[in-house]
C-alpha cells in the first residue's frame, strides 16, 4: 500500500502547494498528486495555478516523494503533443518520480479555449488519440498522426526521460476503466466502487491503482464538517454535475442544498483516527493500493502530524482487496 497526499490547487497559491508538497516528504507520505485546473471549483477557493510550473519547483524541493497529475486532461485546452513535452520534461526534473494522470475532462477547465465540450463518449475517443499521440513521441524520433478527433505533423520531443513516465487513467464508469487497462499504465478513481477495479482487472490491468480518500482533520468534529462544506461540498455533486458545468458560479448554485450532514457522511471529519480509517478502508477494501490522502480541514500542517502520529502505521497496514 502506497499513501499520498491530495494538493488541492484551487485552495491554496502556488508557493503553499510546494510548500505542502516538502511538508508530505517530510510527513513519510509516498507521492502527492495535483489537480490540473484552468478555474476552482468554488469562488471562495481563490486559486488555479499553472500546474506544470508548480511540479517543476516541487521536484526541484524534493528527492523522494514522487509526483503526479490528479488529473490532466490532454486534449481541448492542451494538445496532447504540448502535455508529452510538459509530462517528459517534468519526468527528467523529478528524475523518474513522475507519473502523468489523465482523464477525460471536466467543461469548468476546457470550455475555456473556445472548442466546445463533446459528449462523454467523444472524449473518450479523444483520450484513446491523446495516449496513442503521447506515447508515440515518448518512443522518440518524428512521429505524424491522423485520427479522427486530433492531428499531428512532424513532430519530435527532445528532452525524453530514460523511462517514459507512467500513465494512469481517470475512471468513472465500466468504459474508462477498460480504456484505463488497454491504453494506460494505471488507475485512477475518486469513488470507492470495486467494480472499476474489477473491470480494470478483467480488461488485463495490472498497474497502481490511485483513488483520492475524502478526510477532513480538525480537533473539533463540528470544525472539521463546517471546513469542509465550505471548501467541498462541490465532491457530494457526483462526476455528471462535477464534469458539465463550466464555471464556479455555476457550483456555487448547485451545491446551495447540501448540507452539513452530508459532507459528515461523505467525508472522515474530525480528531477521530477510527473515523478516518474506516473511510480508507473503503477505497482498500474496493481494491485501490495507492491512496491520495485530501484534506479538507483547515490546518493543514495539524494533518500532517495527525497523519505520522495516528493515521500513518495502521493505513500502511491495510491491504487492497
């Protein structure tokens, strides 16, 4: 069992998520993994900064930990040519502690560059040309490319680590959990359904399986609740709202009825070290063996210790199913 730790780059500046990135180092966690986002989620979260710039400096503050995208979509707002270069180059900054994940988007950050927003569908046939794109200039040389959806001419990435960095594949359904095995090198996840790592399985995946575990840490319950229904209450949405609405405004509005209680249900809250277990357990036992720790507390340094001192050894301990 590997254990991250979720940095949340709609909450907090750049210089704070390297900062937070060394804290985790420091902390014993095994990886971090970062969103890549164009706009928060919530106006009140203040923050989206260029993801690429922010691992550049965190692989330049560390030497263990490794990193990750959580997750990048390589089509619409990036061409996936432009995300091989961005994921080679920050592969040799991290000198091979670097895997890119990749999913298939969410409207809130590629409606942006004014290329519309296809059905799922469509960007699942997008994600399959982006991997075979990408993993035709990490085997070096000049490559062209024509496919239904994108294009490339002529080609070449210079700078290629030794290992092409290894590639995990955001799922949500049975579809991009299939895609996930065929295309990619992992699985990503941010529900606790075994059923994604079954089909994952069954579609001849072998690799790391990531999932993101909701945990907000205070020393009042009541504390930890209210931080993280301010900061999300977006994540009780479910992935069908989360991917098609296209600005914060919108969240702000579609999340007017959750409550409190809901966030207490979803999310392990508070000083209680069985509570958060127990919600690890769930992504344990649904199969995933590299756990994203998100924090939705306020303090984060108080979760970095609560996390060596109660949380670190029994988490270790678990074994996916």
């Amino acid at each position: 069992m590997k254990i991250g730790y979720k940095l949340f780059a709609e909450g907090y500046s750049p210089q704070e998520m390297v900062r937070q990135t060394v804290r985790a180092e420091q902390a014993g966690f095994d990886f971090v993994e970062i969103s890549d986002h164009f706009h928060p989620w919530l106006y009140s979260h203040g923050h989206s900064g260029f993801v690429w710039s922010i691992l550049a400096a965190a692989a330049a503050r560390t030497e263990r930990i490794e990193l990750a995208t959580g997750v990048t979509c390589p089509f619409i707002r990036y061409h996936p040519a432009v995300v091989a270069q961005a994921a080679a180059t920050t592969a040799l900054l991290a000198e091979d502690r670097f895997t890119l994940g990749v999913g298939a988007g969410e409207r809130l950050n590629e409606h942006v560059v004014g290329r519309g927003w296809p059905a799922v569908g469509v960007r699942h046939e997008m994600l399959r040309e982006s991997l075979e794109i990408i993993r035709l200039l990490w085997s070096g040389g000049y490559h062209s490319y024509a496919g239904r959806h994108l294009a490339l001419e002529d080609a070449r990435v210079f700078d290629l680590p030794e290992r092409p960095p290894r590639i995990a594949v955001a799922a949500s359904g049975a579809a991009s959990a299939r895609l996930a095995a065929e295309l990619g090198d992992g699985l990503f996840a941010t529900e606790p359904k075994p059923e994604l790592t079954d089909v994952y399985a069954e579609a001849g995946g072998s690799g790391p399986r990531y999932a993101e575990v909701p945990l907000s840490w205070a020393p009042d319950e009541e504390a930890a609740v209210a931080s993280a229904h301010e900061r999300f209450r977006f994540g009780v949405t479910g992935w069908k709202v989360q991917s098609e609405l296209p600005n914060p405004v919108n969240f702000e509005a579609a999340t007017a009825s959750v409550r409190h209680d809901d966030m207490r249900e979803a999310f392990g809250c508070g000083p209680d070290p069985e509570r958060h277990l127990a919600v690890v357990r769930q992504f344990a036992d649904a199969g995933f063996d590299h756990l994203a720790l998100l924090n939705a507390g306020p303090d984060p340094d108080g979760f970095f210790d609560f996390f060596g001192r109660e949380l670190a050894t029994p988490v270790r301990a678990l074994a996916p199913a």
